[in-house]
C-alpha cells in the first residue's frame, strides 16, 4: 500500500517514490485502482477521505459538476438531524454495489451483460418480446 504525507502546506509525499505529488496524481492512483492511504505528516492521521473531499472541491469550484445540490443537502441535513450513520451506509451501500458491477459486465456464457444502473435498458432489452415481435417497453422515458 502507498503512504502519502500531507504536510501543513498542502503539499502531498509519495512516500513509496519518495516525490511531491500533485491531487492530479491521486485522481490518476485512484483510476489505476493503486492502494493508498493519505495521511497528516504531523500526527500520522488518516485523511484520506478529508482529501478526496478536497479534491471534489476544488474540481466544483473549477466547473465541474460532480455532485447534484440535491444530495449534498440530504447530507447536510442527515447529519444535522444526527444521521450521519444512515447516510454514511446508504452511500457505502450505493458503493458496494457499483463495486460489484464488474461482475455483471462479464459476459461467460452471453446472457449477463448489463449495466445495473441502467435499468430501462436492462428491461427493455431482455424481457421477453410481445406478439408482434416488437420489444415490450416496460419502462417509459420521461
């Protein structure tokens, strides 16, 4: 597992390559799948999720759109009314499962190829056709 230190100064320290990082450097360990946990240099603190917090952040700040207003007042307020707990396993739930996409995106034997969170398209495609030989549409479009 990689360790980066954090220092005061916002400055990250790979300590594996022994070299400063930049957040661009985690977002890329992040999607290599790499092991690695963020620490603060003074008193060896985990704040790994403090960073990636961070790094959500500033991506907002520039522009981009990560996370819908909607959800961070549900977080806010969760944890207003004390239920931090419930939000936290709601969205590890939601994690969990997004983890386990990759399993259906195998394709052994041909049938299981889907993308769960696309569920219009996972009905309407495999439900079995109507009469006319024309897909049934299970789920509408807005």
């Amino acid at each position: 597992m990689i360790k980066i230190k954090k220092y005061a100064n916002r400055r990250l320290y790979n300590t594996t390559t022994s070299t400063y990082i930049t957040q661009d450097d985690v977002v890329n360990l992040i999607s290599n799948n790499e092991e690695f946990k963020i620490i603060n240099a003074k008193n060896d603190n985990d704040i790994t999720a403090q960073t990636f917090i961070q790094i959500i952040l500033e991506k907002e700040i520039k522009g981009s759109k990560m996370l819908p207003q909607k959800l961070l007042k549900k977080i806010i307020s969760s944890h207003q009314m004390s239920r931090s707990n419930e939000i936290y396993n709601f969205l590890k739930n939601i994690t969990d499962f997004a983890d386990a996409n990759h399993m259906f995106n195998l394709e052994s034997d041909g049938e299981i190829k889907f993308n769960p969170f696309d569920f219009k398209e996972y009905f309407n495609n495999k439900i079995e056709k109507n009469k006319n030989n024309k897909k049934k549409d299970f789920i509408k479009s807005n």
